[in-house]
C-alpha cells in the first residue's frame, strides 16, 4: 500500500537506515530487521535507538488533550492512527507479525501529510500491500510475586482476511493478586514515640479483556475502521490494622468492586479529488461501578462488629465525534479544517454510615450524590508550510466552546447547580530546521486546556488523615502555555541520537488542594483567609472556624526546565547489538501555597529524575537481554493540616527474552516497583499548617513484593 503519508515525504532508503532527500525522515526497511528474527512488530520498535520513549509513553498514546484533539496517538499504522483512547497500541504492536511489515518510518519534527500533530517524534508504520494477513497471536504467562501464588494471565488474538475486509479478534482473561504493606511509628510534637501501626493488604483483581478491529477497503480507495472493547473486572481488597499505644485497636477493611468498561469507535476516510481527504471518526465508550462496597470493622473474635459502610456507584460516558478534510492549497502547502463535538457524563451516589458501638445501628453520617454533564464543540484549522526542504512551518487555531452542568442531589430532596460555560482559544505553532541531515532544531509554542478529571467531584475517605475529602462541583479546567526548544543531533551510521529540550509552562487555574474554610471575624462578618491570620489571636474566632480543604482553582503556577536524552548504539566499544539509552529532566514546578502563600512544588512530582535503559541483541544465539531503571529526588504532598514527604525508591525491570524455535518466544522479567520499601514522613499541623502549630509526625515504610512476569508467546 502507497500510503499519502509515503507519497507526501518522499522517503529514500540509505545503508544504516539514514535519509538524505527529507532530513527529517529515517526508513528502516524490512531487511534490516532480518538479522534479529523479530517476531511481532514491537520486536522491530524496540531495536531503534530513540523509539522507547514512544512506546512507553501512555503505551505509544500521546496525551494532554481533550477528546481526540489533534494529537493522539505517536505510533501510525499506514499513517493512520488508532479511533480509540482506551485500546492500547502497544498491545496492537504485540500482535501484529514482523512478517507483515514493509518498513518504519521515523519522523523527527513537524512533516506534511501526517494524520496526528508531532510531539517531537511520530514512527510510521507502512505494511506489506497484498500480504497474507492470517496470523494468530498466542500467549501464556503469569506474574509471580515473593510470598504469593503465581497469577496467571492468558491471550489469544487472530486476524485474518475476508475479501476486502480486515479483521482482529483478541481475548484476554487474567486472575491477578497482589499484597502490600506498612509499617508506621507515630511521634507526638516533642518527638516522643506515642505508637505504632501495621497495615497487612490482600488484594485480588480478576477479569476479561475483548477487542475487536475491523477494516474495510473500499475499491475506490475509501477505508472504513471499526473497533471495540468489553471488559468487566471484579476487585477484592482486604487491609488488615494493628495499632499499638494510644487508642490502640485492631481494624479491618473489606473492600468489593465491580466495574465494567466498553468502548466503540471508528473512522472512515474518502477522497474528495480537488478539494482534498475527507476524515471522520467516532467514539462511544463508558465506565460503570455498581458496586463498591467498604466494610470496617473493629474488634476481634466475638467483640468484631462493623463501625462503618462506605458504599459507592458511579457511571461515566464519552462520546466523541470529529470531521476534518485536508485540502492542499499549493505545492507546498496544506489546510486542516474541521469541528470536533465531545459529550461526558458522570454519576456518583456516594453513602457514609456509622455506628457508636457494637448492636447499635449504622446511621447515615454522609451522602454525597452528583450528576455531571459537560459539552464540548470546537473548530479547527492546521496549515502546514513547507517554506523550503528541510524548513517547515505548522500553525494552528482551536476555538472551543464548552458547558459543564453539576448537580448536587440533596438528601433532603431538591437539587443544588451548578453551571460554566468557558470559551477557549487554543494557538499552535511548530517550526521545524534542519540545519544538516543530521542536525535539526524544533521550536514549539502551544495552549493547552486539561481534560477535567471527574475523581475531582467526588467524595471519599482518605485513610491517611481518617476524613471525608468532599468534591468540588465548581472545578475549571486548567488551561497551560507550553514552549519548548529542541536540538537533537543523530550520530553516523546509525549510531543513534543526542537531544536537548528546554521548555517553559505557564498555568492558569491550575487544579490543587485549596483552602475553602468560611471565615470571619469577631462581629461574624465573612472574610478573606488573610485578613483572618492577620487578626490577633483572641480575635480570630478559631474554634469556631470549620476549616476544609477541597479540589480546586488557583489563578497561576509555572514550570521550567530542561531535559537531555541520548539513545545510542555501542558500537563504539564494539558491541554493535547493544542500545544504551540516558534521560536526565529537571523541572522546577511552582506556586505560591493556597495555605500559607508560601512558594512550593507541585504536589506528588519529583524535581529530578533520571531514566537508564539498556538492551543487547545476541543475534547469533536468538537471545536478548537488557532492563530500565529510573531514579526520582524526593517529592510531597501538602494540605491544609498536613505535608506529607516522601523518600522516592528506584524502580528496576530487568528481562531475558529467547527465541525457541519458529516465531515462538520466551521471556522472563523481573521488577521492582518505585514504592517497593518507600519511605515517607508525615507531618500533621493542628487545625490549619498556617497556624505553623506541630502536632506530630509519623514514620512510614511500604512493602510491596518484587515479581517476576514470565510469558511464551508465538504467532502462526
């Protein structure tokens, strides 16, 4: 197949997979796999220096915008992407024969003719026209965790041909269990040990995954994709409390989940001759909890009783719906235009009961009912100037217009709204140079508006404090500049590539927790949390002030920072079928605490990180072998009673992959997850941290098992 995408770059194929007529284009031909017997098409991915970080990111999706946006998925399949957000392409990647694919196409910076907006590096995949497209993908495995039994996981996938229809069919089932713990040692403010606690969690996690892909070539070159997921999932979770010292008890919590998600989507694209390639997708999916049922108890033996039912429903729906057409308007100019209309739904019934003692009757303490609705259209225009080979310059101009409509059901009747309505221009310019065929610099300013997360809008327990955290209906979605500059240089031969970004984000109604205590002064007239603190304390009324933290907006936060990136091939040291790759990011996220007005970082992101992946071919024994790990400085949370610091562990993978015999495949993998023996402090304030009056800290250590996945996997 001669895709648009192919016609518009004009790839040429040169020894080590280097391109001379469109710089920013590297073609890896079939071929030049041949030495590594690939298996699947993530096979061939994975032996391109540069490529992992697509592939880890969001499993190959691109993220930030709301619906399908213009961005979206980084890995093109013929230049098309995927008209789903839920089914991961990297799972497509896995099932996909190496057999079936003609070359890849890497292509650095803004280009002509792609179905998606750059984010630096979009790969291409371009399959065999005319090839045998059966094939079935098998795989067997299980996960073993130190301390449990092996959980078991299961695959199957075929795809096969029917006329000019396409098609995939694949079944996952998996039964996954896991435990954690903690151990806590609390101190009161003069630093003396008042007691300790032990956390002891069993958690089991069951369910089916089933997806479908459908494609139909139409003769007159019209293509139609269709495609959908089922997949309901049982959760059990039991956490087991010993506590030892003050108030000293035995708690236990026994926690059942079901929820169940579908998706279906599409895409169907036609030619409209002069006026250019029409293209339309879809989207319907939802998520739906009906039963999240948490049951606390006290006690032991006979004296156990529950004290507490948490019990949860809710229900989310996206349906999505976009049409573009690309017409060109000379020879080195085309435009984008079209309108985009995303419609989400939200529904959670959240009760709160109690009890004094045991034989007493649970009581309702809290409900907390919500409805959401939010409707959003936009219009779109993306002109790509080819200014002259090697130059381009993209623009872009979204306008968005949105209505997010909350309701409160009341438990006494009636309904509490609350409305917005936000206008949105969203700007986006991407400018490509290269300086040589190995050399190129990408300048890219571009807004932004978050997808609002609904987990802001609801209420649930926070076991770390031991309080209801109530949503927030009145949420705004952030909105965010994003400028960067880029240099990547790509070393000869093939040896792989150097890249240095630095960005800038400016935000505005950034989400955090903020402070939304009333409060007043001594008359009882309402008034700002400055004035408030400014008041001596005999008048500041502090015990009667409820203080309360929720989700929310503040006007202005900032980031800056850099990031380097190398991904090489050692042939340099003589070992030619070894890849070592290094990322080293800074980024200093700010602004001033909604608390105490104080300057901090963002809540639950480290400063630093750095990231070393390392992966060697053995070819000539059908073995490779290799592993990432990735080291983060300390990072905190922060709320209005509360700074809660933590000491950030390594996460380490390490793999061995062999080919048996054919297109079957062995391999084994050890992990060990970031929060595996984490350490953290927590630092509890009275009333409010600005009152800066320590109340005590706690010592935390967590315990997850180190696991080793190990899988065979073949196609036929």
């Amino acid at each position: 197949m001669v895709t648009p995408l192919a016609l518009t770059l004009a790839v040429h194929t040169h020894a080590f997979a280097q391109s001379n007529d469109d710089t920013a284009v590297v073609t890896y031909d079939k071929e030049f796999f041949e030495k590594y017997s690939p298996t699947t098409l993530l096979d061939l991915l994975e032996r391109i220096p540069g490529t992992q970080d697509v592939l880890e990111r969001r499993d190959g999706r691109g993220g930030g915008d709301r619906g399908f946006g213009s961005s979206g998925d980084q890995i093109l399949l013929d230049g098309q992407r995927i008209s789903s957000k839920s089914n991961s392409i990297r799972d497509i990647l896995e099932r996909t024969p190496a057999s079936q694919v003609e070359r890849v196409e890497l292509i650095r910076g803004a280009a002509d003719g792609l179905d998606v907006q750059t984010e630096g590096l979009v790969i291409n995949v371009v399959m065999i026209e005319g090839a045998d497209s059966s094939s079935l993908f098998w795989r067997v495995g299980g996960t073993y965790k130190t301390g449990e039994n092996v959980s078991p996981d299961i695959e199957v996938s075929y795809k096969d041909k029917l006329g000019n229809l396409d098609y995939t069919l694949t079944g996952e089932a998996y039964n996954r269990h896991n435990y954690f713990g903690r151990e806590d040692t609390y101190f009161d403010a003069e630093g003396l040990q008042t007691g300790t606690r032990e956390l002891d969690g069993r958690f089991r996690f069951k369910g089916f995954d089933l997806n479908s892909n459908l494609t139909y070539n139409f003769e007159n070159g019209d293509v139609l994709n269709l495609n959908g997921k089922y997949n309901p999932n049982d959760i059990l979770n039991d956490r087991f409390f010993t506590e030892t010292g003050d108030n000293a008890e035995v708690l236990h919590y026994d926690v059942k989940e079901g929820f169940m998600f579908w998706e279906i989507g599409g895409d169907y694209s036609t030619d409209f001759g002069f006026l250019g390639k029409f293209k339309t997708i879809f989207l319907m999916g939802g998520e739906e909890n009906s039963d999240f049922i948490n049951n606390r108890f006290t006690g032991e033996g006979a004296d156990q009783y529950i004290y507490n039912v948490e019990v949860v429903e809710f229900a989310t729906s996206e349906d999505i719906f976009r049409a573009s057409l690309t017409t060109p308007l000379t020879s080195n100019m085309t435009l984008e235009y079209g309108a985009e209309g995303a419609f989400n739904n939200f529904m959670q019934l959240y009760q709160d009961s109690d009890r004094d003692a045991q034989g007493d009757p649970l009581i309702l303490s809290t409900s907390n009912n919500v409805k959401i609705k939010e409707n959003r259209y936009e219009v779109f225009a993306h002109h790509n100037y080819t200014i002259r080979p090697g130059m381009v310059l993209q623009t872009s101009l979204t306008t968005e217009f949105s209505e997010i409509i909350a309701d409160t059901l009341l438990v006494e009747g009636g309904t509490v709204r609350d409305a917005d309505s936000f206008t949105f221009f969203k700007p986006r310019l991407n400018f490509r140079y290269d300086v040589t065929y190995r050399n190129q610099i990408r300048l890219i300013a571009e807004k932004k508006v978050s997808q609002l997360e609904f987990f802001h809008y609801m209420t649930w327990f926070d076991e770390q404090t031991k309080e209801l955290k109530v949503g927030n209906t009145s949420i705004r979605p952030e909105q965010k500049w994003e400028f960067s500059a880029t240099y990547e240089h790509r070393l000869a031969n093939d040896g792989g590539t150097l890249e240095a970004e630095f960005f800038y984000h400016d935000y505005k109604d950034y989400i955090t927790r903020i402070d939304f205590s009333e409060y007043q002064d001594f008359g009882g007239n309402p008034i700002t949390a400055d004035a408030f603190f400014a008041l001596p304390p005999t008048m500041a009324l502090r015990d009667e002030i409820d203080f309360t933290s929720k989700s929310g907006n503040i006007d202005h936060a900032s980031s800056v920072g850099f990031e380097l990136k190398s991904d090489t091939r050692l042939g340099i040291i003589g070992v030619p079928e070894a890849q070592l790759g290094l990322t080293y990011k800074y980024e200093k996220r700010r602004f001033n605490d909604p608390f105490t007005q104080e300057s901090r970082a963002f809540d639950w992101v480290s400063d630093h990180s750095f990231k070393v992946n390392f992966r060697h071919d053995v070819t000539r024994w059908n073995l490779s072998y290799g592993g990432e790990a990735e080291f983060r400085s300390d990072f905190i949370n922060r709320d209005i009673r509360h700074n809660w610091i933590f000491d950030s562990g390594t996460e380490v993978e390490l793999f061995v992959e062999y080919k048996i015999f054919g297109d079957i495949k062995l391999r084994v993998e050890g992990k060990q997850e970031r929060n595996t023996n984490e350490k953290a402090t927590f630092l509890s304030y009275t009333d409010h941290r600005r009152f800066n009056e320590f109340k005590g800290r706690e010592e935390h250590i967590n315990t997850r098992p180190r696991e080793i996945e190990f899988s065979i996997e073949g196609t036929f």
